[in-house]
C-alpha cells in the first residue's frame, strides 16, 4: 500500500535536512577558520620579529647589508632549525648544479686548477676520468694561456677559470701549454658524469666502485656486468664513504644483480612517509647469478650506499667486509623554490628488503676490518680477496 505525505511535510523534511548540512558545514568552516587566523598570527608575529631585527641592523651595524645574501641566509636558516642534516637548502647556482649531478651529469669541463705564478697561466692540477677535458687531451700540470682568445693574468684568472663552468652544447676554446709546445682545443661544456668504477684485481675477481647512485649509474653498471669475462666468478663491491642519489636509482642498479624478491612485501626497498603511506620498490626476473660478492662498506657509507649492501646481504648474495656503516636510512626529495634555489628535504624512510631498518644503528659488517693502505691496496680490499679465495 503506497504511503503519501504531504507537500507541507515534504517541504519540512528537505527544510531540516538543508538546515542541518548548513550547520556541519559552518561548523567545520568554522574549525578550519579559526585554525587558520591562529596560524596567521602567528606568522604575523615572525615576520614582524624579523622586521624589527632588520631595522636595528640596518640602523646600527657598522656595515653593509646585503639584501640577497640576507635573504639567502633566512633561507639557510628556515631549512637549518629543522636539525636534520639530511635537509638544507640550495643556491640557484648549488641547485642547478645539484639537479645535474643527480641526472648523472656535471657542468663545465671537469678540471681542477690553481694560479701557476711562475708561469703566469692557471695550471690543471687534476683532470677528471671521462671529462670533456679528459678526452681533448687536457692533462695534469699542463698551463691554460688563453680561454676563448682572452690571455691569462693573476688579474682575470678567477673570471677566466669560473667560466669554464658551464651547461651542456657550448663550448670553450682553450690554448694549452705542455713541455714548451702549446696546443689549441675546442671543449665541450658539460658531460655524463662517471659513476660506476671497474678493475680486474685477479685473475677471476673484478672490482666494482660506485660513488653514488644517479640517473645513469645502473646503465654503467649494466655495461660493466655484461663485459665481465667468463672466467670471472667473484666480485667486490666498494661503498665506502658511498651516500648520494635517490631510492629509484639505487634499486635500479640492484634490479641487475638480485633476483625477484619473494619475501616480505616483494620489493627490493619500501618508501614510507610522514603520513605512514608505503612506497615499493620491484625487482625483476633479469639479473646476473652464479657470482660470490663482497661488499666494502664504512663509516661513511650511509643512504643509498647502505640500501644497496643491506639489500645484497638480505638476497644471501653477499658478505659486507669493512667497519660499521653511518645509520641513515632518510628518504631525500628536491623542491625548487621560484628564484631558481632549491631546498632539499627528508621526506622519508627507506626499510631495505628484509632486514628490519639501519636507522641510527647502521650496518654491522660480517667481517670487521679497519681500513690501512698497503702497498699495493688497503687492507679491507685484501680481506675481500682473501674471502673471495
């Protein structure tokens, strides 16, 4: 039997039901407002505190003040008060250079240089393995007269010597002097950095360095384990003092070595927020096998370096061989700010594959050695070979 109520009722029923959404909504409004007056008084209060202490710097220091460098130094500070080293802010010159370094690549021509007052040139103290100036000839100790047809003086040498830094696709033309003979180059700004290392160190045992894990690490490293000789059946890995790059990059250069993992939640490393949201890591089916690895790990080896030992060690792939790592397991993430600086900033944890996490307590080695050079190595490189047998 169908039940009708009257217009009246009806139109009382829709008049309550507004009423009542009405008043959760102001409600809630209300809650959000008030939270958010109090939070512009509070920040009315600080900049108003920073106001004042620049008038009475501007009044009284017996100085200069600058406005950028001030600005600059508010900046340092906001990201310094967080105390977490793994946090900081960036210049827009250190950020530029610190986005190119972590797409695996560095600006300039890769020298480092001094003033040669005998001489009157600026003389290349190093020159970097794989660098523009590398492969046009540049060596150690060879004396730079002339930088794009300006000559080099003790006046200009600081200008001509910063513009050697500089973006990919433009170059610098440099005029060289090596054993009395000088030699004209054209240089290309910028180029791939190197981040993956490799040696034979015996007749079955090859030496892997990686110095950070970047855009292109795991693609160098891929090169390196498909040119590995079929007679080769060991390898050492060296993470010593091992830190920078991102947990995507480091498990793409683990997805080469480890197999699928099956454990736990199935990812090589878990990424969890402030907010407790999880982030995984997969591995994949192709990878090398058949390998007995040793792992070199120190004090300073921290971050994406820990990640990468730990995780070798929880597949049962390896043995770590050195002295207890640093204990970082902060997650990083870059932020550009709208002057083209940039702050850095702990958004994270990482909890490697297995093991429960290195946060604070670090990475205990299997076998514990301290570092000592040796005449031909280190004493931690001759545990491993030792090891390795």
């Amino acid at each position: 039997m169908n039940k009708k109520i009257s217009l009246g009722v009806a139109v009382a029923i829709v008049i309550a039901f507004v009423t009542a959404t009405f008043a959760i909504t102001m409600s809630v409004s209300q809650r959000i407002y008030n939270r958010l007056i109090s939070n512009l008084q509070d920040r009315a209060a600080s900049y108003a505190l920073i106001d004042e202490m620049d008038a009475v710097v501007r009044e009284n220091y017996y100085g200069k003040v600058s406005d950028s460098s001030r600005d600059e130094g508010m900046l340092e500070g906001y990201v310094d008060s967080l105390n977490d080293s793994s946090s900081y802010y960036l210049s827009p010159s250190a950020y530029a250079t610190y986005q190119a370094s972590m797409k695996g690549e560095i600006n300039g021509i890769g020298i480092n240089s001094t003033f040669d007052f005998n001489s009157g040139y600026i003389k290349v103290t190093s020159v970097l393995e794989g660098s523009t100036a590398y492969n046009a000839g540049i060596k150690e100790n060879d004396l730079i007269s002339v930088i794009d047809g300006e000559a080099v003086t003790q006046d200009n040498y600081l200008e001509l010597t910063e513009s050697l830094n500089g973006n990919k696709l433009t170059s610098v033309k440099i005029t060289y002097v090596r054993d009395n003979t000088a030699k004209t180059v054209s240089v290309m700004m910028g180029y791939s950095a190197k981040s993956v290392y490799s040696k034979n160190v015996g007749s079955n045992t090859v030496y892997i360095r990686i110095d950070g894990f970047y855009a292109n690490t795991a693609q160098q490293l891929k090169e390196v384990l498909e040119a590995l000789p079929d007679e080769v059946d060991s390898l050492v890995f060296d993470l010593r003092s091992t830190k920078e790059g991102s947990i995507q990059y480091t498990c793409d250069a683990l997805k080469l070595i480890v197999p699928i993992a099956s454990e736990g939640s199935g990812a090589l490393a878990t990424e969890i927020d402030k907010n407790g949201k999880e982030t995984y890591y997969a591995s994949n089916s192709q990878c090398i096998s058949g390998y007995k690895i040793a792992v070199l790990t120190n004090g300073a080896t921290e971050g994406c370096g820990e990640l990468f030992a730990c995780d070798l060690r929880d597949f049962g792939m390896a043995v770590l061989i050195g002295t207890k790592t640093a204990g970082n397991a902060n997650v990083q993430k870059a932020f550009s700010l709208s002057d083209g600086s940039g702050i850095i900033l702990t958004v994270g944890k990482m909890k490697p594959y297995i093991t429960e996490t290195f946060e604070r307590v670090g990475l205990e080695p299997d076998i514990l050695v301290e570092y000592a050079e040796t005449k031909d190595s280190d004493t931690q490189i001759e545990k491993a070979l030792e090891y390795l047998g």
